[in-house]
C-alpha cells in the first residue's frame, strides 16, 4: 500500500481557500449584522414618524434616545458573553452548560432591563439640567419611562438571539426581528395618529408602539426558540431554579470587559449631542433630526461591525 493512499481523507482534505472562507463568514454575518440593527431600526423608524408632531417632540425623542442609547449598548456587550458560553458548550458538546448559560444569561437580561428603567426614573429631575427649552423637557418623561420599559423585552430578545446565534441559527431570529421593525411601523401609524379606533397619543404612542412591538418580538422569539427542534437538547428543562453564583461570573467575566469596548463606541456618538446640550442649541430648526439621524448612521456602523466580529469569532 502506498504512503498516498494510507493517508487518511480527513488529513488529505486540502484547506479551504481565502474565497471560500470569506463567503462562509459573510454568510454567517450578514444575518447577524442585519439582526444587531433591528434595535437601532426602531429608533430610525420612530425619528422618521415623530417629526412630523414638530420640533418639541423630536427634540425629546431625540434627547430620549440618547439617554437610552448608552444602556442598550451596554447591554448588548453584556449579553454578547451568551454566544461566547454557548459556543464552547455547543463545541465541546455539553448541553449542561449551554443550558446554564442560557437560563442565567436571561436573569441577566430581566435584571439589567429593569436597572434600565430605575435609572430612567432617578434621571427624569435631572433633565432640566441639560440646558434643553422647556418644551422639549415637558415631552420627554413619559417617552423616556415607557421606552426605558421597552428595554425589558429588548434586552431578553438579545439574550435569545444571542443563544440561537451560537447554535449557527441566525436566520430566524432575523426575520422575527426584521418583522417587529415592520410591526412597530403599523403601531406607531396607529398610536402617534389615533386610527382604528384608538386616541391619537403622540409622541407617547410612538412609546407605545416601541413597546408593544419589542414584547411581540420577544415572545415570538422566545416561542420559537423552545419549539424549534435543533434547540431541544441545548434549552433548559426548568427555567426557575436555584442560580448559581460561578455562572453569573462566567457571564460577567465576559460581558463587562465587551460592554466598555462598547461604551467607548456609544460615549464618541453622545459626544456629538454634549456641545449642544450644554449649548441649548438643539432647539434651533432641525437639530434635533440632524442628531438623531447622526447618531442612528454611528450606531448603524458599530453594531454592524460586531455583527461581523461575532461571525468571526
């Protein structure tokens, strides 16, 4: 027998090339990518939709969003440590600790989306503070409670995602949450402009509408997530029981050092809003929509380029 053929196929198998690679990695990333922005798409949908109520409103949409910005970022870089567990539980085949991960990582989640909206609370007297006219401090409270709120449902969907997307199961995450973009879409027409029935809200409704459409997209995800069948082996069998402390820090340990890569990113984009906050000078014609949208292109390019590191990584 010759020494050719004794070699197994296995060894014998050349490497994939450089095309090859980047197409497996684009294929990969693209749905992450588009997936990551789903979040950010919310925020551009409800610009887009509240500049029609003037300039108050968007000022206070604007102002809001920022202040929430720094929290979903930061939650993001939190909840990326879910994908990195699971990875290496998927690899080494312990479903254990792939289940671990995911029920801690979603404590995580709900703990963090409620500190969210404590902290929206505490900073609703500090508002004035910021140097913004009376009118857009007036309209911004309630929008910035009942999107703090929304964060709730946000932050479980990352968390879920994040499990599937260790699985190599980007896809369906990203048409449910493509599809609670489309969602929040109809509900802001329906709640900013008061149709079928239900009061014209405002700047409120479209509040409303982020959080209606994010808990639809987190139930849906979640439904999907415990019924699909590559996920029976890798989701936990009871979701309430005694956590454990070593897993908290296994997730921590991992997602604080992500979450200040990220803080570093988000604090550059409120950077732009500091001067004219301080200034008081977003009151003047379209600043608050130059922001916004401003902000929502950054944001757009960062999470986009995780998604791509996620695929690589």
């Amino acid at each position: 027998m010759s020494l050719a053929s004794s070699v197994s196929p296995s060894l014998s198998t050349s490497p994939p090339s450089l095309t090859q690679e980047c197409s497996l990695t684009f294929r990969l990333a693209l749905p992450l990518i588009i997936g990551q922005l789903g979040q950010m798409l919310m925020g551009v949908v409800d610009t887009v939709m509240i500049g029609r109520l003037g300039v108050a409103p968007l000022g206070a949409a604007t102002l809001a969003n920022t202040l929430l910005a720094v929290p979903l970022m930061l939650g993001f870089g939190m909840l990326s440590s879910i994908s990195v567990k699971v990875s290496q539980a998927h690899g080494a085949q312990e479903p254990d600790e792939a289940k671990s991960a995911l029920r801690h990582g979603t404590w995580l989640a709900l703990a963090f989306g409620l500190a969210t909206v404590l902290v929206a609370m505490l900073i609703i007297p500090g508002l004035s503070w910021m140097r913004q006219p009376p009118e857009v401090v007036a309209h911004t409270p309630d929008y910035l409670v009942i999107c703090a709120f929304s964060m709730i449902p946000a932050m479980l969907t990352l968390a879920w995602k994040s499990h599937a997307d260790a699985l190599n199961q980007p896809w369906i995450p990203f048409w449910i949450q493509i599809g609670g973009v489309g969602l929040n879409v109809v509900l802001n027409w329906i709640f900013i402009w008061g149709k079928w029935g239900i009061p014209a809200l405002g700047l409120e409704g479209a509040g409303y509408a982020t959080l209606l459409a994010r808990s639809l997209t987190a139930v849906a995800m979640f439904i999907w997530l415990t019924h699909a069948s590559f996920a029976r082996s890798w989701i936990p069998d009871r979701w309430f029981v005694r956590c454990q402390t070593r897993a908290f820090k296994g997730l921590l340990a991992i997602g604080i050092p992500a979450s200040l890569h990220l803080l570093t990113e988000v604090g550059a984009i409120c950077g732009l809003y500091a001067d004219d906050w301080q200034s008081g000078r977003c009151s003047a014609g379209c600043a608050p929509g130059r922001h916004q949208l401003c902000g929502h292109h950054l944001h757009g390019a960062s999470w986009g380029c995780h998604g791509d590191d996620s695929a690589c990584g």
